[in-house]
C-alpha cells in the first residue's frame, strides 16, 4: 500500500517516537516546511521529558494516535532517533493507516516502525528528521529537498560514485533496511523483515568494529544475508576501535561477510547518519545497476 502523495497545502505531523528533543530544532523544521507551502502540526507530548525519552511510552503511543486518527495529517516525520521506538511499536495500532493511509518518515531508531510497516506491506520513508531540517547547509538541504521531492510523487532514483569493494551487476526488488543495529534488534521479532528477494540497505553510527562483525554474522547466521536480491551500504559513521586494532574497517567487515555470495554490492550511497542522507521509500520495487563507473538505484515505474 503507498500512501497518497503530498501537495502543497497539506498538513504534516511532529513526533518523536524515542528520545526527547529540543524546540528549538522543531521550530526550526516547522518554518522550513511552513517555506515549502505545507501546514504543520505538533503531537501533544512532543516536548514532553521523561529522562532520556520524549515523554512516557504511553505519552508517545498517544502522539502517535492522535496523527494517525487526525484526518488533516497526510504524512508523519519523526523528531529523531535515539532509542525508545521498539519500546512502543507492538502498543500502536497500525490498522489506522488501513483506513487513512499516511506517510510515516524517519531513520535510525525509527527502522523498527519502517521495517514493521514494510511487513504490513506499506510503504514508508527512510530519511531525514524534524532535528536535522536544515536550509543553511548544503548537504542537509538535499537531503530535505529529497524527502519532499519522494513526498510529492516524483520517482525515486540515487547514485554513487565507483567503489573499490562493489561488486558489479544488475538486480531488482522491494527495497528494506535502514539502520543495522536496529535490522540486528528485530530479528525475531513481528517487526524483522523477509529478506529473500529484497534489495537490502544498511547504515550505522557509532559502533565499535567488533560489534560492526557481530551484528553482520548474527545476520548471517540468521539466513539474512544469503538469499537477498541486492546489497547497498551507505555511511558507516564514526566508528570506534579498541586499544588492540579489531584490523578491518567497517565496510572491510561488510565486505567479507558478503564474499561467498554473488548478489550485487553497492559501497558508498548517501544514506545514513551523515549531513547528505537521501531519501527511500522502504517497500518500493526498485533496480540496483551497479557497473564500473558506479552504483544507479532507481525505482521500477508501475505498469
């Protein structure tokens, strides 16, 4: 199911399904949206503090509810990430969208709600949230303008630049992913997506290398990785090391763990937690070409 596209004058939600945020940086989000001709409204618990989250699970659930039921809301961006969002995506009751279908739009802890939905089969966006709208910055105001630019109907398409660890061909399929420590968390869960026949992107922040290696073989193991379509790897962010070296980068780890298979690989694609994080749509069908001069993923236009 993909929700209605946006036109200018539609109304867009605020939340935050994990950790609390400041006003400041949603004011600020809220004026970028209000210049591209769009309304915007605040769930109630937005500002809420209840330590490290945006309010209490309940308080969240509840702001969740209020868009989803709101008829004026035509697509919901998330605050940030964080943690939190495992937390309440179970107590959410997503039959809402069954009856007014919206977009729902985050990245990072917000994997848990994109992968859940992508297994309800409908489409979401991976992409950047309300604390990162920024118009001041190059990089980040194409990474807004590529959220909008999918929000509003237009096709879907991303390149990169050649790699040295790409591993040439052709592929297509449904699109999953996001962020891997989150893919490593739903495993088992009614949130873990299928993996066979999808194109899979993945991207991280912040891990120590040795965890970069477990969460690859727990997929692994798992049967994740054997029988994908495609695999796309975008910013691997600020890695860390211990005092003895683990001895591979992140994508080194990456690459290893995918060598036995014959898939195409895509090394280098903006997405994740960099300033250039480009928008997808979780659940397209979509066609990875990746050949010497570099990687082309673009959407299958509906016959």
């Amino acid at each position: 199911m993909q929700p209605p596209f946006l036109t200018q004058g539609d109304t867009i939600g605020i939340l935050s399904t994990a950790r609390k945020t400041e006003a400041a940086t949603i004011h600020k989000a809220v004026r970028i949206m209000e210049g591209l001709g769009y309304r915007v409204k605040l769930a109630p618990n937005l500002f809420a503090d209840a330590h490290q989250f945006a309010g209490t699970d309940a308080e969240r659930i509840t702001d969740m509810h209020t868009l989803l039921q709101d008829q004026e809301v035509k697509a919901i961006i998330c605050a940030r990430g964080g943690y939190g969002t495992s937390r309440i995506v179970d107590k959410i009751d997503w039959s809402l969208l069954d009856r007014q279908p919206k977009w729902i739009c985050g990245f990072s802890d917000v994997t848990a709600i994109l992968c859940h939905l992508q297994r309800k089969g409908i489409e979401s966006m991976h992409c950047t949230m309300a604390a990162l709208f920024d118009t001041e910055n190059a990089e980040k105001r194409t990474s807004v303008e590529s959220l909008f630019h999918l929000l509003e109907g237009k096709p879907f398409e991303m390149k990169a630049p050649s790699h040295s660890f790409n591993r040439p061909g052709l592929a297509s399929g449904e699109i999953i992913g996001g962020n891997l420590s989150i893919l490593n968390h739903l495993i088992g869960t009614p949130s873990d997506p299928d993996y066979r026949g999808k194109i899979l992107f993945i991207e991280d922040l912040d891990e120590y290398l040795y965890h970069v290696d477990r969460m690859l073989v727990q997929l692994k193991r798992a049967g994740k990785l054997a029988e994908l379509a495609g695999l796309v790897v975008g910013h691997m962010s600020a890695m860390n090391d211990n005092t003895i070296p683990f001895g591979k980068t992140a994508y080194e780890i990456i690459q290893e763990h995918t060598a036995e298979y014959s898939y195409p690989l895509a090394f280098g694609l903006p997405v994740g937690h960099e300033p250039l994080n480009m928008a997808v749509p979780v659940g397209r069908r979509v066609r990875l070409n990746i050949e010497k001069d570099g990687s082309h993923l673009f959407e299958i236009p509906s016959a």
